[in-house]
C-alpha cells in the first residue's frame, strides 16, 4: 500500500491522485497545538459546522456525481476515489484521495430553482415564508450549542458571493460577522491608533451613546446597539482575534490550502473552529454557468479541490473532525440538458452535496440521477430539510425541537427527517 504522506495507507491503484495529497505538507508542518478555548479534542469537544457554500448553483455532473461517456455527459472525465466503486469529477484529485473520510448525497431535491429562494431553502431547510424569516443552518447550531468564554462571533461568514445567511427569528445576534476577504485579523477591528488615543476615542463613544440612549431605550434595544458595540469592543482587545490570521500558520499548510481567497477562508475556518466559533461559512462563487460551464467548473475546482481537501485532512489530524460538520452545497444543481451556450441551467431536481465530520458516516453514498438524464426524480431522493435534520443530529441537536419565534409562532429548529445511513451507529434514531 502507498502512503499518503498522512499516516494512511492508499490503494496502490489511486497512487496518482494521492500524489496530490501527498505533496500538502501538512504531516510534519503542523505546530504545536496551542491552548486556546476548545482545548478539548475529539467527541468530547463541543460541536461546530463548517458550511462550504458553492454560490451560483454547482452542476453536479462536474462535480461529484459525473455521468462520462453519456449524452448528458458532456467532456468530464470521471476518476476513481478512495472509496471503491465510487468515482467523481476528473478535476477533483485532491478530493479523491480522501473521500473515504466523506460521504455523498447525489439526490438532492428542492422545490426552489431561483437563486435567491433556493439559497433560502438549502441553508435554512425551509421554503421562504412572507412573515417569517427562517434562521440558517449556522445560526440554529449556534443557537442551540451556545460557546462560553471566547469573545469570538458565534458565527462568522468568509468571502462573497450569493445571498447572505441570517439570524432569523432567533435574533440578528446570530447574524455571521462577515469577512469579505479572509486572512487578516479581522475587517476593522485592529485599531489604527496608539493605546492611549484609542483609550480617550472610546470614552467619547461612551458618551455620545449615553446621551444617544436618553428616551430612546426601545430603539437602542431594537438595533442592538450596544450588544454589537460591547462585542467589537471586546474583540478588538482579544488576543483570539489572531484566529483570523492566516498567515499565522507555517507557509506549507498556506500552500496546502491554497493562495486564494477560497483558500484561505477555509483555513481561517479551521482556525476558527479549533478557537471554539460553533458556525463558520466559507464561499466560492462562480458556479451559475448557463455559459461555458465546462470551463468554469474547472476553473473552480483548481480553487476547490486543494481548500476542501486540506480542511479535511487538517481537521481530522488535529482531532477536531469528530466534532466538527462539514457540509458542502449550493443553491441547486444544474440541468442534464447542454443548452446552446455550452451551459447548463437550474435544475433542483436531483443535485449533490457532501458531508463529513462530527456524527456523519464515513463513505456513504445516497442516491442516484439518471445517466439517460430523463428521470425528474433521483432513486433514493432527500429533500433539503432532511438535510438539515441531518446535520443537526449528526452535532448532537434535537432537530424537531419547537422554538417560539417573535410572534408566538411554534417553529421546530428542522422540518425534515434524519437520513439514517447518514448517522454513525451510535447516533442513529432507534425503531
């Protein structure tokens, strides 16, 4: 057996693409562990997700659930993974490699193929509401694993692209700290002056909020006025601020992710997750190719496929993968049909995502589209709100818990029902 350069023996027939992950330099680069606030490792560290959002809907046929050598086809390749049987986009070597450490839903299906309603849909788990606005996924997690001792948001979003996650009816607290271009120390928060002026710029802030909050305490409390002054504050003087420092890390894990945005957003992800933040969001965007989509998708897979692959293999050598969700997705697939563009369009109806770490399985694969493309409906289909109960479930979370939004209204945290092949044993509901 051929070693990754991980400790994990490979298939010798797979040696080609785990040349890639062998090359990632993370096995003896790692530093030492330092102690920060999720200390703990293991299942006993308390739960976070890092969400992977794919903005613009990513054709599951160039991805992972391609269907070479058809009419729906088109020119993608297919390459075998680590686990056997199973192959995924030729572009995809890194995250061959490690696939065993994933599993794949081919069968997605949503009743939302707009951007902005589908976006919804898949990170909330429930169709958009005219009175209601559903919290995501990330803010659910949040809520319900509440972390003490870090000054660190709760949930943080990393990039641009899409249509942004929210707080919901649980509260714009839990709306992510956003970063558009991860790496530094934070978006506005390392002060541009000496300690001294800083000091006395505060104090004049103190003051003008005071007289500011004088007949006006129902505004102040409705615009959070001083929660999100206290927490900026209380950041900016935080040595955990660092966890958004990229270039923290030895040059060889840098590499391993990538010198992109993308790259370094999902490493300030992990970065962020070992620091205790319950929800962190990660964006590439760029997949709504009604034109030219072979192009594009292989462009982004250069960008996709070293960042994904190394925050698997960082989380999981770290002993952090056992407590930590990752899920991968977007807004909806796209169709078997080729239009005259050299696209594909929406298609919500049989799409993929993956799924790795905390009480998610390891190599299983759900569901399955037409190669002929002439089935609307995938074998074994999962409805977006089963994913969510899912991944709640796989953190430990009582999904179908009721929660009293604003207005009195019962709401359960999930709609859906738990895809069981997806669960470890240990965790699987009982009969």
């Amino acid at each position: 057996m051929a070693s990754t350069g991980f400790g994990d023996a490979v298939d010798p027939s797979r040696r080609r693409w785990c040349v890639h992950v062998a090359g990632l330099g993370l096995s003896l680069a790692l530093p030492a562990l330092p102690a920060r606030a999720a200390a703990r490792r293991g299942v006993e560290r308390p739960g976070s997700l890092v969400t992977v959002w794919l903005a613009g809907g990513p054709s599951q046929l160039e991805t992972f659930d391609p269907h070479p050598g058809t009419a729906i086809g088109g020119p993608t390749r297919a390459i075998d993974t680590a686990l056997d049987g199973v192959q995924i986009g030729a572009d995809y070597p890194q995250l061959a490699a490690v696939l065993d450490r994933l599993s794949i839903v081919r069968s997605l299906v949503s009743k939302e193929g707009d951007h902005e309603r589908g976006t919804h849909a898949m990170k909330t788990g429930y169709r958009p509401d005219p009175v209601l606005t559903h919290p995501s996924l990330g803010a659910v997690v949040a809520h319900e694993l509440p972390q003490a001792g870090i000054d660190l948001p709760a949930c943080v979003a990393l990039g641009t692209g899409g249509f942004r996650s929210r707080g919901g009816y649980l509260g714009a607290t839990l709306d992510p700290y956003h970063v558009p271009v991860p790496g530094g120390k934070g978006r506005n928060l390392v002060p541009p002056v000496d300690p001294g002026r800083q000091g006395r710029r505060l104090a004049a802030v103190e003051a003008v909020s005071r007289a500011f909050e004088t007949g006006r305490a129902a505004a102040v409390r409705r615009t959070l006025h001083d929660h999100v002054r206290g927490e900026a504050i209380a950041l900016m003087d935080s040595p955990q601020l660092a966890a958004f420092d990229a270039d923290a890390e030895p040059r060889a894990v840098r590499d391993a992710y990538g010198d992109t945005p993308f790259g370094r957003g999902c490493l300030v992800a992990r970065r962020l997750v070992e620091a205790g933040v319950r929800s962190v969001e990660v964006t590439l965007a760029g997949f709504d190719t009604h034109a030219d989509n072979f192009a594009g998708h292989a462009a982004l897979a250069g960008t996709l496929d070293p960042a994904l692959a190394a925050l698997v293999i960082d989380l999981d050598r770290r002993d952090l993968l056992d407590s930590t969700v990752i899920l991968v997705t977007g807004e909806f697939g796209r169709t078997p049909s080729i239009n005259p563009l050299e696209g594909r369009d929406h298609w919500p109806h049989g799409f993929s995502a993956l799924l790795a770490g905390g009480g998610i399985a390891r190599g299983c694969v759900v569901g399955a589209t037409d190669p002929d493309g002439r089935a609307r409906v995938p074998s074994d289909p999962v409805d977006v709100a089963d994913l969510t109960a899912t991944v709640l479930a796989a953190l430990g979370i009582d999904f179908a818990r009721e929660i009293a939004t604003p207005a009195g209204r019962p709401m359960r945290l999930s709609g859906g029902r738990v895809v069981e092949r997806l669960l470890v044993d240990g965790l699987r509901p009982r009969a």
